[in-house]
C-alpha cells in the first residue's frame, strides 16, 4: 500500500468555521500533518450545537466535528508576544498556512503574506476571505448565507411563489475549501520546480458564483437571468421530482432514448409525438408533459415506480431521510459512515486503488497538543 500523497507536509490552519477547516481536515485525510492554531476560546463552531459530542473531557458541538478531524490543535493569544513568537517559529517548520482573517486582520501581528514570505519564501499561503483580497467589499465580513444571495444562487433555488431559498447545507464555504485543497496542490507543485510559495486568494463570492455553472452560461448567452423552478431543470424535461400515491421520487432523464424508455413504463406514445420527442421539444412544453406524467405517476408507490425505472434503465431516486441515507445499502457498501475511536464521522468521498485514506483520530480538543508544539 502506498504512502498518502501528502504525508510529510506541514499545515498551519489559522482558521475557523467552515471553509478553512474543510480545507485543513482534506489535507488532513490526505496525509499531511495539519495543526489547527485557535483562541484560548476555541473555534466558533465548538459550541454551535446541540447536538455535543463528548471526547474525553471536552464536550463539542458536532458541528465542529464534520469538519476537523485528523488534526492537532494549539491553543494561545496572538497578543501575548511569547505566544506569538511560538506560533512564528511553529510556521517557519511548515509547508502551507490556511487563514480566513478579515482582509488586513493578520497585519499587525507580523502574520500577513508579505511578512512570511520575507522570512518563509517556501510556505504556501492561502487566505480565504468573503470578498478576497481586493475589490470595493475586500474589508467586509463575508457568510456563506451571503454569498449564496449575492451569487445568484438563491435567485434559482427554491418555488417560484415565496422566499428564494439557500441550499440546506454551506455549500459555498465547503465549495471553497476543496478549490483552496486543489489550489494549495498546485502551488505545492509548483514549488516543487520553483522552490518558491505563493499567495492563493480565495474568495467566497467568487466561488459561489463560479459555481453557478450551467445557469451562469445561461444568462451569459442570453442576456435574461434564469428564475427559481423549485424542483425542475432548467435545462431537461423531465428532471425533476414526481408524485407518487404515497410520496414523490426523482426522475433524471438525461436523453432521448430514457425518455423513451420512461413512456413505455406507462405503455404511453409521448415518445413518438414532436412536441414531445427531444429535449428542446420537451423543454418547450415542459408543463403539459408533466402534468401527463403526473398523472400516471400518481397511480404507483414510490417503490413500485422505482422497481419499473430501474427495470426500464431510467435514472431515478428516493428523496432520503439521512437516516434513510446511512441506512441504504450502497452508502453502507462504500463505508460512508466510520467510526474514530467512537466518534462517528463521514468518510472523505476519494477512493484511491492503492492507497488509503487517513481517518486515525477525531477532531482534537482544544490545546491538545500545546506541549507537543508550543516549547
């Protein structure tokens, strides 16, 4: 079994929340040595719950364990000048700092870019930053709420009577943890021909509107922003949930051979008609095909309607419950729910063909390795 790819690197992570621990606990999973520097009061999230999860004699919010397993963490008060000093020295020994500071915020400590690489030109630096480093909002504070309203994703999320929604889970700051892992390995490989690190400046608000992907290109190519459809494609008819008698799956018919598989579930002919024989076609008179599938949807169970796509090669789904989620067989198949020395967690998704995963402690209390780090 091979060695993990980062096995050997150092990370500082001189942050909080979500979207830097989310960076530091996937460097962590894939082998680096991540120590997690916090106040003497802790990353916000340890106490962002119920529920709590108990750790030998430190109580923290679950929360705070989705994202900071495999790391060590150090504990002191960037204002107490020895303490500052140790954590100057503990850098110098690293390869990578992650920090989510307000813009400018580290400045006084002597902890900003420009000071580091002075003394570190080796270290990689990545600040992520609700508005990045730059730009007319650079001073402002920045939440992943926000950003999914000022990147236009709210205005494509949800019914389109009522609130425009955001997605249930911080989908921007763990968007822009795994592009700050992706941008973090490539500086690592270009210090590897170069020898010199680099400042990454990562910024909420461009990645949850780099993300917006598809509906992006919409607006780009037509000039009119797309709208809110609730549970319906913009782009592909019929994707989209669907009632049944005692519920509602999903349909994702991607093409026109699924599609015409889909009508012979009911022994129906929409197949063959124009109106309703390709995508364009489909999207054109979206409404009145699905008020036809509607209607024969209706007349089956959930899982008897499941059993004929799948038997008719459509792609389908259940709308899961988690419970129902760590419950399904193909996630307790793939090992999605682990356990760290009684702390259960969810598996990193990376599965390597020769190498495997780093899942050898839970998240760590506060300070736990202050004797370790800080001489």
């Amino acid at each position: 079994m091979a060695e993990l790819p980062l096995k050997g690197l150092r990370v500082i992570e001189l942050a909080r929340i979500l979207a830097g621990p989310w960076a530091g606990q996937t460097l962590a999973d894939l082998g680096a040595e991540v120590i997690k520097v916090e106040s003497r009061m802790g990353d916000d999230t340890r106490t962002w719950g119920p529920p709590f999860v108990k750790t030998g004699d430190e109580t923290n919010a679950a929360y705070y364990h989705s994202c900071n397993r495999g790391k060590q963490s150090v504990s002191l008060d960037f204002k107490d000048d020895a303490d500052l000093q140790k954590l100057k020295d503990l850098i110098a020994t690293s390869d990578i700092l992650i920090e989510n500071f307000k813009v400018g915020g580290l400045d006084k400590y002597g902890l900003d870019y420009n000071t580091l690489h002075n003394d570190c030109p080796s270290l990689i630096y990545c600040s992520i930053t609700g508005f990045g480093q730059t730009g007319p909002y650079a001073k402002r504070a920045g939440y992943d709420f926000l950003m999914q309203g000022m990147s236009g994703l709210m205005s494509i999320t949800g019914e389109p009577e009522g609130q425009p929604q955001k997605v249930g889970v911080a989908v921007t700051d763990i968007f822009t943890g795994l592009y700050a892992v992706i941008a973090v390995q490539a500086a690592l490989r270009s210090r590897d021909t170069t020898g010199i690190g680099q400042h990454i400046d990562l910024s909420l608000l461009d990645v949850a509107t780099a993300t917006t992907a598809n509906q992006a290109m919409n607006y780009l190519t037509t000039g009119i922003s797309p709208n809110r459809k609730g549970n319906n494609h913009p782009n592909i008819v019929p994707y989209c949930a669907v009632s049944t008698k005692d519920g509602h799956i999903i349909l994702a018919v991607g093409n026109d051979s699924q599609f015409e598989n889909f009508s012979k579930i009911f022994d129906a002919d929409w197949y063959q008609k124009d109106k309703f024989s390709t995508n364009p076609a489909r999207l054109k008179n979206r409404d009145e095909l699905l008020n036809l599938i509607e209607k024969n949807t209706r007349n089956f169970s959930s899982l008897t309607l499941l059993s004929e796509c799948e038997k008719f090669g459509v792609p389908a789904g259940p709308i899961n419950t988690l419970e129902e989620v760590f419950n399904d067989p193909q996630i307790l198949h793939r090992g999605m729910k682990i356990d760290l020395h009684g702390v259960p967690s969810v598996k990193n998704p990376i599965t390597f063909s020769d190498m495997e995963m780093s899942y050898d402690k839970p998240s760590p209390n506060l300070g736990d390795s202050n004797k370790k780090f800080l001489k």
